[in-house]
C-alpha cells in the first residue's frame, strides 16, 4: 500500500508526542505591578518578608564560602571568621548586584523569587520582572538589616544555624515575617 507524502507526513505528526494532534496550549502575563512596586525606592510591605529571607539566605551563602576557605577550624571544628573578615563579607553580601533576584504572580499574589526563597511547588509558566529597583531594594534592605543588629550578632547566628539567621533577621514581633498581622490604618 502506497501512502502519498502528504498523509503520510499528516499521520505522522498525528502519531508522534509533541507532533500537531498533542498540542496543549500554556500562556502566562506579567506581574500587574501597582504605582507602589513600580515606582518607590523602598521596599512593598507585602514582600518584606521575601526579602528578608532573600537577605539572609545570600548573608548566609556568603559567610559559609569565606568560613569554607578557611584552613585552620576552632576548637569545635568550625571554620571561624575573624571579625574583620566577617563584617567585609557582610558588606559585600548586601552591595552584591542582586540581579538574581525578581517578582513573580501566581494566583493573583506577588512575590519576591530568586536564590534561597522557592519553597513551593513552582508553577508550569510564569513571568518574572527582574531589574528596574528590586536589586536596589534589597541591597538597602540588606543595609538596614546589618546596621539593626550589628554584624557581630548576625555572625553569631550564623554560627548556630542557617535558620537561626533566618529567624534573627525576619522573626520576631515586629520582624518582617511576623505572625501577626500588621493593624489596619483607620482614615480620620
């Protein structure tokens, strides 16, 4: 049986996965950004806590790969930084470019994502704005953070644990990743 070309080119893409018969549509929009996240210089509210736990991861990451070069460990077997080596390191970790780092919607709900923040299923299409003010955002959020506690205390938590850094920097009553939901402002 003799099949021209064309059917056979037909039934062909009809057979093979992907092929014209098996197409699934996926489409996605950008973030809306309100007047807020476009334009001000300081961080929105509602991504305060993203940006912390971005803050910290990336103080994180940057102290362990300084303790990593270390040659000599302390008493208990850690590499321990001294405390000019941590507080440059500190400070390279917040004027670091940031550009990693971007705003993704899922489900109507902006977010920070970027190294150290997918804790959740990611979903099968998404835009994401990277650049404009969120690397200024963050390395000013990162400032705010190391002048608030100190470099001296953000070293010690780092020591105990990536998530003690965590909790240090964006837990708390009145930390950025508080439980309690922040008091709505009543209009006089």
């Amino acid at each position: 049986m003799k099949l021209s070309l064309p059917l056979l080119l037909l039934l062909g893409a009809w057979a093979v996965p992907g092929g014209l018969g098996d197409r699934t549509s996926l489409s996605a929009t950008a973030p809306q950004l309100d007047d807020e996240e476009k334009y001000s210089v300081h961080m929105p509210a509602h991504m305060r806590c993203d940006a912390c736990r971005a803050v910290a991861y990336q103080m994180w990451q940057h102290l362990a790969k300084a303790e990593a070069k270390l040659h000599s460990p302390d008493s208990r077997g850690r590499q321990e930084l001294s405390e000019s080596v941590y507080t440059d390191v500190l400070d390279r970790s917040c004027s670091q470019s940031w550009q990693d780092y971007g705003v993704r919607e899922v489900n109507q709900v902006k977010h920070l994502i970027g190294p150290g923040l997918s804790k959740e299923p990611e979903p099968s299409i998404s835009v994401v704005i990277t650049g404009g003010l969120w690397p200024s955002r963050l390395s000013t959020t990162c400032m705010y953070y190391l002048g608030e506690f100190g470099e001296e205390r953000i070293y010690e938590a780092h020591q105990q644990g990536e998530e003690a850094l965590e909790a240090l920097l964006c837990r708390g009553a009145h930390a950025a990743c508080s439980e309690k939901a922040p008091v709505p402002r009543k209009e006089l």
